[in-house]
C-alpha cells in the first residue's frame, strides 16, 4: 500500500531542515581553511558574491523541482521530460554512494566527544592517536554503530515528527554553540616559546582582512575555484536532497523567501566556523597550524583544547557536540533521500524502507571502516592523488557525478524546460521573484561553464592549481600530521582530508614534505 505523501508543517520546518542538510561538517572544517589559505577578507567576499549570484540558483532549481513535481530525484525529472529519466538515476547515486562514508566521519566526531566526556583528553591530543583510532579493527565501527542508529531513529519518525522536529530543537542549539565557542576564542592570548604574543583578535584581523598580497590574474581564479567548490559542496545540491525536501514543501510557502533563509543560514554558520576556528588555531599555532579536514578537527584542534589548560575540556566538549549536531542533520538528510526514493519506487512504507536503508548503510560503513585496515588498498584517482575505499567512493560521488549531474541540469532547466518553469514555481502564489533575470542569465549561460569548469578540475582532467589539484601548500615544520605515520607504510604519512561532504586523500612523503591535496 502508498503511503501518503509527507511534508513540512510550514515554512520555518523546511528553512531548518534544509539548512541542517546544507551545515555539514564541511562549513566548519573546510571553510576556514580555505578562508586562511585564499586571501581572509578576500576569499570572503568572493564567497559572499557567489552566494547571491551562483548559490541561489542551484538551489532554487532543487527545491522547486522537487515542489512543483512533489517526487524525488528518481521520478522528477521523468515527471517533466521522459528523455531524461537518466539524471534522476544518476542524481540518486549520490546519497547511495554517500551514505557508505558519512556515518563512519559521524563516527569518528562520536568518539572524540565520548573521549572529552570521559577523561581530560589529553590522549586526544597525542600525535599519532587519530591515526591509531581510524586504523583499529572495532571501535571505529562501534562509534559508527551509534552514530547511525541516531540517524536511522530520526528518520524512521518521519519528516514532521522526525526531522522537522529535530531541527527545529538542533539548529538552534549548533548556532548557539557556534557564537558561544567564537565569542570566548575571541578573547584568547598566548606567548608563544620565542616571546611572541598572539591574540585572538589579531587571528580575527587575519580572518576577515584582505590579503592583496601577490595576487595575479591566477591566483584570483584559483580562490574563485575554491569559493566556488566550497559553495557547491555547501548546499547540499545535485544529491536529491533539496529536491526531496522541496517535494516535502506545501504550495502556499514563499519559496523565494525559504531558500534566500537557507542561504543566509548556511552562509552564517561559514562565516561563524572561520570567527571559532582561525583565531583559536591562530593563537596557539599561528598561520602554520591552520590545516584542512581531519587533520584540522581531529588532529589540530585537540592540540589547541589541551593549550588552553582549565577552559579547554569545556570547549571541546561544546566544538564536538556542534560537530555532532552539523554531522548528524546532514547524515539524515541523506539517509532521508535514500528511504523517500525506496518508498516512492517500490510503494513500500517508511518503516519498512528505513530497516532496508539501514542495513545497507552499516553493512557499507563497516567495509569503509575495514579500508583503513583489513581492506586497506591505494588506488591512483584522475585527479592525480592515491586514494583508497573511502575516497574512492567519495571521489565517484562528489568530484564527478555532482559537478556533472549540476551541468546536465543546467543545460536541462536552461535550454530544454526553460528557465520559465523554475521561475513559474517560485511565483506560484503570486510572490514577486525579483532575481529572475540573473536566474535566467545564470541557469542559461554561466552555471553551465563554470559546472564544466569545476567537472574537469575536481576529476583531474584539467591541470589547473599548482600541483593539479585544487589547492596545495608547503608542509611547515611542526605541521598537525608530524608523527602520523601509516601503519602499513611506514615511509608515508597518509590520511584522509575532508571537504564539504568531499573527501581525499592527504600525501606526505617526508622527503619532499609537500601536502597534496585534492579538495
């Protein structure tokens, strides 16, 4: 028997429930880095003229997809063009692929905030026992186990019972945590061995003031690469999400208003991770600890916590359990696009679709938690770095099919349906959509260029940063990932750095001490 169609019960349900999809790991884990790397104030505002121009139009496009049709990724685009039944196929891939890693990431921020819970977390801190964690056979899996079963619980509850009402209790507490944490990072100093002072204002000055310093024609496109990976990967687009989430949304809500909400949430918290992260790392590790990823969250920060003495346990805590928060609204919106596409295809009911989802998903994260030991394997990617099981599956998921799904769209809504049809959606009610000529100019012209763009160079097929990939630095003595040796290969520090949802491989050779990294 069909289930009956759910939905949002109005539109602050949705706004929150899409932006706890969109405030992934990756806003607070990737975005300072890149900030740090491209510029403080420069890559900032670069971020911020893509959000308006860029970011709004790969959102409106999900959500009012997914509204006008009232389906999921896998029937909506057959709804309007039959010829086309491929992307929804190729647009469910994504979640089916993500899923196998991103409770296993949840995982691990699970054991983290079980360490400082427990003990003072110095062994957090120890060189090497990030490395000794993810390598072990058991207790990655079982910190995924929770992890998971959290997800599985909230999306079997439904949408308005379920994920609605957890965002509504969630969101607001990850923003809370967020200011409180940035506030106090703020008020930081320390004295570093050589007599230098180093305030948290002053890492501030370094977040958000320009750096013009060098700049070239090149170097500006490269920080535009990275605000524009960093966007994309941000919004949770080209996954199905937003388009399932926008078939969740009742016809009378202003959907120009709700998605200029996720956007300015999104966005937010962004901004808020770099005013958190980039003083706290600046002040006790100056600009050579701001690293990328893992090697950010689980092996610099714990660093940092252990410098502050008293007021360090207490932070951790509160970082860890936002870290929790951004994991898991991300994880089940995700998992929620898997179940809603299973009940949609095979008129199956939710509870029995969200066992079958489940099953998969811990059978799938067990095997990428065995890649880091029993079924550890390198494999060379396109993009030019090594690889193994999780950044396989990532590198499928995130740095070919999203940036390919996003073009194949693009030229879909711009050349085939026409522009009209996202514009006529959004205006259902008779709002007044007051960017539909730059949607129009960007969904036709722009967005398929630069998805193009962004294909070639986050698959490895266009040689454009300096190493070939999308960023890459000269490791500095005393770097974060000093002293994580791989077990298995005892001549190479490896590791995994993580961006939005986007995951790759980290590459030291000690004797070149160069950080590849594809991001």
């Amino acid at each position: 028997m069909k289930e009956k169609r759910s939905s949002f019960s109005g539109s602050i349900g949705f706004v929150l429930a899409a932006a706890g999809s969109a405030v992934g790991v990756g806003n607070i884990w990737r975005f300072p880095y890149l900030c740090a790397k491209d510029g403080g104030g420069l890559f900032l505002l670069v971020y911020l003229v893509l959000v308006l121009t860029f970011g709004f139009v790969l959102l409106t496009t999900d959500v009012a997809i997914g509204r006008k049709t009232k389906k999921n990724a896998l029937k909506a685009f057959e709804e309007f063009n039959p010829k086309w039944k491929f992307l929804g196929r190729l647009t469910f891939l994504v979640p089916v692929l993500i899923m196998t890693y991103y409770s296993v990431i949840g995982g691990w921020i699970t054991k983290y905030l079980f360490v400082y819970l427990v003990s003072d977390g110095i062994e957090a801190a120890a060189d090497g026992y990030f490395t000794s964690f993810i390598t072990s056979d058991i207790a990655p899996i079982v910190f995924m186990l929770i992890f998971l079963a959290l997800t599985a619980w909230i999306v079997f509850r439904g949408v308005e019972k379920g994920i609605e009402k957890f965002s509504k209790i969630i969101m607001p507490g990850l923003i809370l945590l967020i200011v409180i944490i940035a506030i106090f990072c703020l008020t930081l100093t320390n004295t570093a061995p050589d007599g230098t002072v180093r305030t948290g204002m002053q890492g501030l000055a370094v977040y958000l003031k320009p750096d013009f310093h060098g700049l070239t024609v090149k170097r500006f496109l490269e920080i535009l690469l990275d605000a524009m990976s960093q966007l994309f990967f941000s919004l949770s687009v080209s996954m199905g999400i937003m388009i399932t989430y926008g078939s969740y949304v009742k016809n009378d809500i202003d959907l120009n208003k709700a998605t200029n909400q996720i956007e300015i949430f999104d966005t937010g918290v962004a901004i808020l991770a770099g005013m958190m992260i980039i003083p706290a790392v600046f002040v006790f590790l100056g600009n050579d600890g701001m690293a990328s990823g893992p090697s950010l969250i689980f092996i610099s920060l714990p660093k940092v916590f252990d410098a502050m003495g008293v007021f360090g346990r207490p932070i951790a805590i509160a970082f860890f359990l936002m870290m929790g928060f951004a994991a898991l609204t991300s994880c089940v919106s995700v998992m929620e696009t898997l179940v809603a596409n299973g009940m949609e295809l095979y008129h199956k009911p939710r509870k029995k679709m969200c066992g079958v989802v489940g099953i998969y998903s811990f059978i799938t994260a067990v095997l990428i938690c065995l890649g880091y030991n029993k079924l550890y394997f390198e494999l060379k990617l396109p993009n030019g770095s090594v690889g193994q099981l999780l950044d396989v599956m990532d590198y499928i998921s995130n740095s070919f099919l999203m940036p390919f799904i996003s073009l194949l769209t693009s030229i879909l809504i711009g050349w085939v349906i026409g522009p009209d049809w996202i514009i006529g959606e959004v205006e259902r009610n008779g709002e007044k959509f007051k960017r539909a000529g730059i949607y129009r100019f960007m969904i036709r012209y722009v967005v398929p260029v630069v998805m193009l763009v962004l294909f070639l160079v986050s698959t490895g097929f266009a040689d454009f940063a300096p190493y070939g990939t999308f960023c890459s630095m000269t490791e500095p003595e005393g770097y974060p990932l000093e002293g994580e040796i791989h077990k298995f290969y005892p001549d190479r520090i490896s590791g995994t750095c993580v961006g939005t949802m986007a995951f790759s491989p980290i590459e030291v050779r000690k004797d070149e001490r160069i950080v590849k990294m594809a991001e």
